[in-house]
C-alpha cells in the first residue's frame, strides 16, 4: 500500500486525525485570509518633519498619509520612545502636530498605528547637537569687567563686555535695578536674592537685547531702569553687581505700594454635538509679566494643561467621542504683584524717537486688527486736536484731554458687535472704546502706543472687564494712561488712594488696581487651517483666538468667567 493509501487508511480509522487535519487546513486558509488582509492594510506613510530639526516646546508637524482619522492606539516614537498623550495637539490621517517635549533625544520618528509602523525618517533634538565648547572651562560665573557708558538713558543702547556670558542669549538676561522704594543697603549688594528683588530684566517684547556673546553683550536700557546696578543672570549664577546711572533728566518712573492679588477665572464647555470626534483647544489667557505688574505665579491649573506657556496662554484641549457629555471645566488661578506707577516726565528733554528701536516703533505704530489708526476719521481728528504740536508728551496731552472733555463714558460694556469708531461719531463709548480709540490717535500723531486689557478691582475685590493704553516717550520709557477713569467712568474706589484729581493722576500714572492679561492686539494663528475659530470681544484679554474646534465639531456652548479677586495682600 503506497503512502497515500496508508493516509486514507488512518483518516478512515482514527476519527482524531480527521479532526486534526480538518483544523489544520482551516487554519491555513485563515492564516492566508489575516496575510493578504495585513499585506493590503495601509501602511502609514511619512513625507515630511517640520521642522526636522527642534527644541523642547518647538510645536513639530508630521505630515504624510494613512496616520487614522483619530490617535486611539496610535503612536509617535522618536528614538524608541513613545510620546505621551499630552503631547498630542492633533491627529488626522494625514497630519500630526504634537510639542516636542524636553526629554526626547535624537533618533529615528516613527508613526505607529495599532498593527503596523512606518518608515522611519531622521529627527533631531537641537538641544543635543554638539556645539564647540572649551576644552577646559573652569570658570562659569559671568564676570562684568566694563560697561560702554556708567549714565545712559532709557532706550540707549548699552554695551556690556566681560567673559562667561555664554555663546548665545538661550534663557540668560540682563538686570537692572528699579526705582520701588526700597532702597539697597550695603548689605543688601552681598546679599543676591535681597538685590534682585528689586530689579527688573531687560524686555524680549521691547526688542531690548541687540547681541549676545560669551564676551560682549548689547542691550537697550528697559522701561523702568533706575540708577543702582547691573547684573547679568544665566539662570545657572548671576555676575556681580556693576554700578551704573541712568539718566532722569527726561523722566522717571517709580513703582509704589505693591499688592499681591490671587486671582482665578473658569472656562466651561458644554453641550458637544459632534458628526464623528470632537476635539475643542481652548487658549487661556496669563497675566502680562512687566516692571509693573512682574514675577507672575500660575500657583494652579485644573485640569492640566497640554502647554504651560505657549504665546502667553495656557493651552487645554479635550476631545468627546459622544453628544452632550458633562460639562468640562478649567481653572486657572494665579499670584501676582501689582506696582502703582508714577512719573514724572519733563516735556522739554525728551527725545524724538531716532534712537527708539526700530520694530518697537513699527508694532506700536501701524494700524491692525483692533485699533484703527489709518481710518480717515481717526486722523482728521488727530490733526484737529494736535494742530502743529510736534512734542510727543504735549500732542499724547492734548488727545487725552479732549477725549475727557468731549466724550461720554458709558458704565454699561457694550456688545462686541460695536464699533469703537462710533465714540467719535456719537460722543460716548465704553471704557474699550475709550482705550481703542485713544491707542489710535496716538498711533495717528506718530506716537507709539498700545491698548491694554485686564481688569480693573475696586475696595470690594470686584472685578469688571477694563481697557486702557501706554504710550512710549523716548528717554522715558511707556507711560500709562486710563482715559475711561479719567473721563469720570465709576466705580468703587479704594478708601487708601490719595488721588485728588482722577483726571490729571491717570495721564502718565496708574494704580495697583489694574491687572494686565495682554499689551496690544495678539495675532494668534490657529493649530489647524480648517479650525472653527472663536473669539472673546471686549474680554479681559486681546487675542484673535480663544476657542478652536475641530471640523467634526457642530456644535457647543461655552462660558468663560471674569477673573475674579480671592485675596489680595
């Protein structure tokens, strides 16, 4: 009997063997289906990294093909680490935006879904790219062995030389001493942590650092230097104290009876309607860091957020998968100090801004998305008021006067369907249009200036929505003023004020009853080109994007609360 007929045979006696064979075949059959399935699902594909080169916090974009419309299981891993899901900005089949975070380390980036991987391409953490270091450093205390001038002005350019500045500005500043009233005893100069109390670092949004290298900073003098010393930190250890005097011929700030305020506002989400998953990023404002109001504090965040600090917001995102699921709501609560600021400037010295850092003068000069400087109204009405006034203090004067004398300010805020323009038309406004309008006709006598949002808290610990403006006066720095409040605008005044005139205190002063959430209007660009964007009108904050939804989002209710005062000491 061949061997053939012998299987039979045993197929025929053994019934075991027949079931046997029977799986057998079954699972050979079902093995082929699961390959040529696995060999026809699409394999995620990647075509570019932008930028292929990052640093801790960069936002990074994959793009490519076959990624899944949603993350579920799916994955990125760079150098065989996978990101955690608070990286994650968004995911689409074809695009991935997530913030590269301070742990990854060079290496290969893979997309991975639940079965299968991509190709890997080439990325690079920037932070760990070899950069040429001295053989043996042994000093790394910066040391400040000459300034360029020992009296400069506010806004003058100052050049510090010396040695272990590092090769680059990174997180490293200059500081300087401010006028606070709290004078540096002897003591107080061997003492670092007592003497940079009292100062304040130059500005990255005034454009004030020119160059940096391990020998030789330039550094514009910031708003709010007053004669004492200069330091530079590197955030690893802080030089000696160098004198310098700065120069008040022109003007001078001080910073007075500091309050410390905890402050807290919500923002609720609610009623999702969703066609498939809905994925809501919500940008909270932080308190404006500056000489008056500095060392901002964000003590607590429920829940945590994707990004702590990115564009001067706090970054949440949620993502629902149903209709009409509970309510989400995030916390944010902050401990700030707030300076009162007065000056005292002398028209007569001031300098006509051909000193003045070129993009500072450009950001607060041109017209933009909020204040209307170019509009033809606007500027006959600024030729109207100035006439042939060509000192910058006298024509910011005149403009502020004439809005307190002719124009009626409303307690009510309007709607944000309003025009600020219209309290040139009709003669009355709100304390938005008042700020708006006065930032534009500063900005139309060639004045640079800015609106601010906060808001304003009366003896109570109430607080309401407020606007009001700076200005810049070359040689002096930005100058404060509250058109509203100098117009009569009510409300609860503190009982320890001793402001007499309201009218004349809030042209070039301001109390520590503002908190400032934003300097200017804040252009910010959406995570996703085909994002549902949201904005807040005649809110605490100036920025072009609170809320951004997903494509799948049809719909949802949302509320943000004023910040609200929970202690002030």
């Amino acid at each position: 009997m061949d061997s053939s007929g012998k299987f039979s045979y045993s197929l025929r006696k053994y019934p075991a063997l027949r079931v046997l064979s029977v799986v057998f075949i079954i699972s050979i059959i079902l093995g082929s289906i699961y390959l040529i399935g696995f060999r026809n699902k699409p394999v995620p594909e990647i075509t570019s990294v932008v930028p292929p080169v990052g640093s801790p916090g960069d936002l990074v974009i994959i793009n490519g093909s076959n990624f899944g419309a949603v993350r579920d299981m799916s994955y990125v891993e760079i150098a065989g680490s996978k990101l955690t899901a608070s990286s994650y900005i968004s995911w689409t089949d074809n695009c991935i935006k997530f913030v590269l975070p301070a742990n990854v380390q060079d290496g290969l980036l893979v997309v991975g879904t639940k079965e299968l991987r991509s190709k890997p391409a080439l990325f690079a953490n920037e932070v760990d790219i070899p950069v040429p270091v001295p053989a043996v450093q042994q000093v790394t205390k910066p040391l400040i062995t000459m300034l360029s001038s020992d009296k400069v002005s506010t806004g003058e350019l100052l050049v510090i030389y010396g040695n272990n500045f590092g090769d680059s500005k990174n997180q490293s500043k200059v500081l300087f001493t401010m006028d606070c009233n709290n004078k540096i005893s002897e003591a107080d100069y061997k003492n670092m942590v007592m003497l940079t109390e009292n100062m304040i670092p130059a500005s990255e949004d005034d454009f004030d650092y020119v160059s940096w290298s391990n020998t030789e900073i330039s550094v514009r003098v910031p708003d709010g230097a007053y004669s004492g010393v200069v330091i530079v930190d590197t955030g690893r250890e802080q030089s000696d104290p160098k004198e310098i005097t700065i120069n008040t011929d022109a003007g001078r700030k001080e910073y007075l009876n500091k309050k410390i305020y905890l402050v807290q506002y919500t923002a609720d989400i609610a009623d999702v309607v969703t066609d498939d998953v809905s994925t809501i990023t919500l940008r909270c404002p932080i308190p404006f860091n500056c000489p008056a109001q500095p060392n901002i504090e964000i003590t607590e965040v429920v829940p945590e957020p994707i990004l702590l600090n990115y564009q001067n917001n706090l970054i949440h995102q949620i993502t629902k998968s149903r209709n009409n699921t509970p309510k989400s709501v995030f916390k944010q609560t902050f401990v700030l100090p707030v300076f009162e600021v007065r000056t005292n400037v002398n028209p007569v010295k001031i300098g006509n801004y051909k000193n003045t850092e070129k993009n500072l003068l450009s950001g607060a000069l041109k017209s933009d998305a909020l204040v209307p400087s170019s509009d033809k109204a606007v500027k006959e009405l600024c030729d109207k008021i100035i006439g042939k006034e060509k000192n910058a203090w006298n024509k910011a004067k005149r403009i502020y006067e004439y809005l307190c004398d002719n124009c009626m300010i409303e307690a009510k805020v309007r709607n944000g369907d309003s025009n600020p323009l219209d309290l040139i038309k009709k003669g009355s406004g709100d304390a938005y249009d008042f700020a708006v309008i006065y930032t534009a006709l500063l900005r139309a006598a060639e004045i640079p200036a800015y609106t601010d949002g906060g808001v304003l808290v009366n003896q109570d610990l109430q607080s309401q929505a407020h606007w009001w403006c700076e200005f810049y006066i070359d040689r002096v720095g930005w100058v404060p003023a509250d058109p509203a409040l100098g117009a009569g605008l009510e409300y609860k005044r503190w009982t320890d004020s001793d402001v007499v005139d309201e009218r004349a205190y809030y042209f070039g002063n301001m109390d520590s009853h503002h908190i400032l959430f934003s300097r200017g209007w804040s252009q910010l660009k959406p995570f996703s080109a085909d994002s549902k964007i949201v904005q807040q009108p005649r809110s605490f904050a100036l920025q072009s994007i609170w809320e951004e939804a997903n494509k799948d989002t049809a719909k949802y209710s949302s509320y943000w609360s004023v910040p609200v005062v929970k202690g002030v000491y």
